[in-house]
C-alpha cells in the first residue's frame, strides 16, 4: 500500500505542479505581449493558490519532497484503521445560474487516498452501474450519452420527454440512504475502503463532499436504486451525475418515471428544483402540431441541444464561445490603441499587421487547440492519419447542424470586420500621418477579406493567417470520429463536465 499511494501522491502532486507553472509560463507570454502593445502595463504578478497559504501538504513541490515520508505515514494509519483526512480548504467558486458553490480542496496525501480508493472501488464494481448512466468511470464520458440520445430522439418526429434539475445534489445526499445501497446492491467493498469513506464524510451531517475522486463514486451508488427502477418499468433514460434526460413514446412510462424520481428526492433527501425543471414536455418537430400544452422542439443536456433532427450547440454556449472571440479580436486588435500612449509597435505596415496575425492565431488555437489549417488539410487528405483534438470545438465532436456551423463562420467573418473597421478608424487618429488607409486588409470586402487571409504567406507558410473555420474543424473531427471513434476524438477533458 504505501509504494501505490506514494506513486498517487507523485502522480497529483506533478499534475498540481504543472498546472502551475503552465499558469506562470502563460503569464511570463502575456507579460512579453503587453511589452510589445503598450507603453505602460501592469507587472508580472504570480498569484499563488490561496490554499498553499494555510498548509504546506497543498503544495505539490514540498509533498514531491516529503513524500516517502508522508505516503508511509498515511498507509501506516489506514491499514491500523486510525486514517482520517485532514479538514478541506473550502474555496467558493460561482455557479452559471448565480449563486456560490462550496468546493472541498483536500492535502495532496488525502486527495490521493480518495484517488486510489474511488479506482480500486471502480474496477470491481463499474459492472454494477447501469450502462444508461455516463459519469464518473471509465467506460462511459459525456459523449456516449449524448450519442445514445441523438439516435434515438433522431429516429422518431415526436416523443414524450422528462427532465428534472436536483438542487444540491452532492451536498444533500442522506447518509444513511447511501451507507444503504453501498450495503444492498451487491458492491464489492473491504473493511478498509469502508472505513475511508466514513473517515470522509464524519464531519458531515448530510451530503458528501464536492472536489473529491471518493464523491463520484459514492454519487452514483446513490442513483443506483433510481437506475433499477427506471429500467424495471422499461423506461429510457441517461443519467451523468444529477443531469437525467428520459423519455417514451408512452405517456404512462413518461408519468411513472416522475413517480420514481419524486420518491427518490425524498428518501435520499435530495430536493427536486421545480423552478429549474421542464419537467414533462412533448419533443416533436417544429412544422408539426401539437395538442400537448407543454410542448418543446429541442432538450438541452450537457453543453448539447437535441432536436428529433439534429444536434447542435446549445445557445448559452454558442453565446459564450462568441464573447470570447469578440474578446480576443477586441484585445488584440482594439485595446491597444486606447490607451494614452499607444506603443508605436500597433502601427502595421505595407499590409502587415502582427496584431491581425495574433489576433488570428489566437482564435485559431481556441477553436482547434494546437493544430494549424496546414495540419487539417493534410489530415483531411489523408497525409495525416491521426489528430489530437484539444480546442473548444473537440468538446462537440457528434453535432451534425451543418447550418449552424456555418453561421458561426459567418458571423466570425462579419465580427471581423467590424472590428477592423473599428482598428482602422482608431489608428487614423492614432497615427493620422503614418497610417496607410488603404493597406491591407483594412479596405476590403468580405469575399476579399477571405481570400487575402488564405493566400497571405508569412515568413514562407502559409495559412498563418487564415480565418479559422467552425465548419471546417467541424467536418475534420467528423472524419475522426468515423475512423477512430469517440474516445480518440473528443478533447482529454471532456470528463470535466462540471
């Protein structure tokens, strides 16, 4: 035990520690970026995690010192039975809906006993889950759920749809319902792993902590008996985490299964959010009537919008992937040139504007990760046979709304544009004598526009400056998803939903 746990303790204390310095490394090129754009700049200022502050076991570079010692210390307590994980830094982190959300960070020794835990409990009794729940293991993510919905809401034009939002799902959960289902539905869990789950949650009156690997295990032994009884009635559903989308064709099925979950919410006193949940709707195509009063043309579930005849981007996040390219664009190509000395290194010349050029670059990189338009052509074309997918767009690797994909296009284009218009009335009063009006790419039209990026060679390569493009990043992860499948195509991150 005590060489598994020191190699868990190595294995996060290096992943905090990379964090970490990515983070600086990142602030080190935004410090050399606002050298080259302003005259004036804040100074570089690492800001350390507030938790290393209160203990040194929150930092990785003194646990990578201290850890033979401490892994030896731990799995001497845990094996004696007297193991108990020091109290969590508590760090408030707002929710999209507003309010605060309460994350529990745990000492780098305890974070990797929940680690090591939640994988040994995991690999003997992932069999036990139901196969319609997608979170938290390691045979199913994100997108084997919205998948599965996609084919079967995509093969009828109307069905009965129910969706229910718990409130505090992890913080409300009653113990004695769990310690229940851990008892009766067959988990395989020695004496120790029980004394650690119950060393963890013994500050606890109700819920279980949220921030831990030991919690998402215990989230899904929890939703174990309301799985069994959805799928005992026959009723189809996908479940990750506390987000549940079911549905039938069968108004009665639909009716049974709000039976189910209310008598869930209460024994495991989990509160249902009736102000948040759609509850029963009627999903049909939007040319069809409807004698259903509650009826809808698309579900939203985790980042997807689902129709009967196709699946897109949802709206809130279309709308966020759009403010942060127009913040891009606007600090790369506008801010600059508001400040009261503007830094003579803005001013482009004979049609070459390195502040366009980043701008670009750095959109590209947003959208498609590190890849550049060169390596999605030869990937394309079959000169390149596998991709790594990082960037936004890999989180929507099954969306097929080919037309939505193309008004993002058209609105990057047109954002563009704006802001160039913007750029090149504000380095008129900048530089009223020294700036070319008429340089590219600040007098063309959009068609122009297009072609001057895709055709401009920058230091002997070309494509550096090309618009990037959501439909053709797009029809490049498609590819890989029919050659590869969803697990080679979908950014590494995706199972960080939350």
């Amino acid at each position: 035990m005590e060489k598994i746990l020191q190699e868990d303790i190595e294995k996060i204390s290096l992943q905090l520690k990379k964090r970490f310095e990515d983070y600086h490394n990142n602030l080190h090129l935004w410090y050399l970026r606002n050298s080259k754009n302003y005259t004036e700049f804040d100074p570089k200022y690492v800001n350390f995690p507030e938790e290393w502050n209160s203990d040194n076991k929150y930092n990785p570079y003194y646990v990578l010192k201290k850890k033979k010692q401490i892994s030896k210390s731990i799995s001497k307590n845990i094996l004696s039975g007297r193991y108990e994980p020091n109290p969590p830094y508590i760090k408030q982190i707002p929710k999209p809906n507003g309010g605060m959300r309460d994350i529990s960070i745990y000492q780098i020794q305890d974070s990797a006993v929940s680690y090591r835990i939640y994988k040994n409990l995991l690999v003997k009794n992932k069999h036990r889950f139901s196969s319609l729940t997608y979170a938290y293991r390691n045979d199913r993510n994100i997108h084997f759920a919205i998948q599965d919905i996609a084919h079967e809401l995509l093969t009828v034009p109307r069905i009965f749809v129910a969706e229910f939002d718990f409130s505090d799902f992890f913080g409300s959960i009653n113990h004695e319902y769990l310690y229940e289902q851990l008892n009766v539905n067959g988990y395989l869990i020695s004496e120790i792993e029980l004394k650690v789950i119950k060393a963890f949650l013994k500050d606890r009156q109700v819920g279980i902590p949220l921030g831990t690997s030991i919690s998402l295990f215990l989230a899904n032994v929890v939703c174990w008996k309301l799985d069994r009884q959805l799928e005992d009635e026959g009723i189809r559903f996908a479940r990750y985490a506390d987000d549940t989308i079911i549905w039938s064709k069968d108004y009665a099925k639909i009716s049974k299964a709000f039976d189910i979950i209310s008598t869930f919410s209460k024994e495991a006193n989990i509160r249902i959010n009736y102000k948040k949940s759609d509850g029963i709707s009627l999903l049909k195509r939007g040319d069809m009537p409807s004698e259903f009063f509650n009826s809808k043309e698309y579900i939203e579930f985790l980042g997807y919008k689902i129709s009967t005849e196709k699946v897109s981007i949802k709206n809130r996040s279309t709308d966020k992937i759009k403010k942060h390219i127009s913040y891009l664009l606007y600090k790369n190509l506008v801010h600059p040139l508001k400040q009261n000395d503007v830094n003579r290194l803005n001013l482009p010349f004979d049609g070459r504007d390195k502040n366009f050029l980043t701008a670009l670059m750095e959109v590209r990189r947003y959208l498609y990760g590190n890849l550049t338009e060169i390596t999605l052509k030869k990937y394309m074309n079959g000169t390149y046979k596998v991709l790594s997918f990082k960037g936004i767009m890999s989180f929507y690797p099954l969306i097929n709304d080919v037309e939505q994909l193309k008004e993002l296009d058209e609105w990057l284009i047109s954002t563009i544009m704006n802001v160039l218009r913007r750029r090149r009335l504000l380095l008129r009063n900048v530089f009223p004598s020294e700036f070319d009006f008429y340089q590219a790419p600040f007098y063309m039209n959009k068609n122009q526009l297009v072609n001057h990026c895709k055709n401009s060679i920058i230091g002997g390569k070309k494509g550096l400056l090309e618009i990037p493009s959501f439909l053709r990043i797009h029809n490049a992860l498609k590819l890989g998803l029919i050659n590869e499948g969803i697990v080679r195509v979908m950014n590494p991150r995706s199972g960080y939903y939350r």
